[in-house]
C-alpha cells in the first residue's frame, strides 16, 4: 500500500513538473501510458483521458485501503481501554470489601488478626532459617 501511494505521489508530481497533459506531446503520452500498462494507440485527447482515468481509478483503491486499515486499529484501542476499565473496577471492588472487613470488625480484633499475621511470618522465617 505504502508503495502504490509512494507511486501515486511520484505520478502527481511528475504531472505537475511537466505541466497539464494537454502540453504533453503525443510521443511522451504515450511513454506514460505504456509506464502506467494502458494501451498507447489512440489520439492525444484519448491518451490523455487513458491517462487521467487510470490515474484516479489509482487514488480510489489507496484511500479505501486507509480506511479500512484504521478501522481495525480504533476497534483494538476501545477493546483496550474496556479491558484496562474492567480490571480497575475488579481491582476496586476487591480494595472496598477488604477495607469493608477490616470495619466490621472491632479494633482488638483487627490488632490481634495482624499480630497474628506478623508471628506467623516470624516463624515461617525461623523454620527456614533452621533448615
């Protein structure tokens, strides 16, 4: 795609260095007809609609491929951010009911429950340091 649009802008300037088709002489239109694959007989007013068709049938194809290909690309971003939205809201749930546990529970026990917590690393380190 990146090399028909190259040729298409190559195919535009020439057209403009060189002037309109109408200024082209007959031999020269029909060099860019054999260039582009059209036929080459004809007089110069058909050479050059020969031309001017085959060139914006050229631009048509290049603009639908754009499109097409940007498509897929703003789908995959909205599945992204969708994704990234549910594993906050996931993520948030969790932190509200173990903040709603903690509440529940009176102070003595919620300072006794991460005692507990701490000695129980405390002699999970031990155990491995006797080994």
């Amino acid at each position: 795609a990146a090399v028909e649009e190259a040729a298409a802008v190559e195919e535009v300037a020439e057209e403009e260095e060189d002037g309109p088709l109408e200024e082209w002489t007959v031999k020269e239109l029909k060099e860019e007809c054999k260039t582009l694959g059209l036929a080459d007989k004809g007089k110069k007013a058909e050479l050059i609609e020969r031309i001017k068709e085959a060139r914006s049938a050229a631009k048509e194809p290049c603009v639908e491929e754009a499109a097409s290909e940007e498509a897929p690309i703003e789908e995959t971003v909205v599945e992204e951010a969708a994704a990234v939205e549910e594993v906050a809201a996931v993520e948030e749930a969790a932190a509200v009911e173990e903040a709603a546990m903690w509440k529940k529970l009176p102070l003595e026990e919620v300072a006794l429950s991460k005692k507990l917590s701490q000695l129980k690393k405390l002699l999970l380190l031990k155990k491995l340091l006797l080994l």
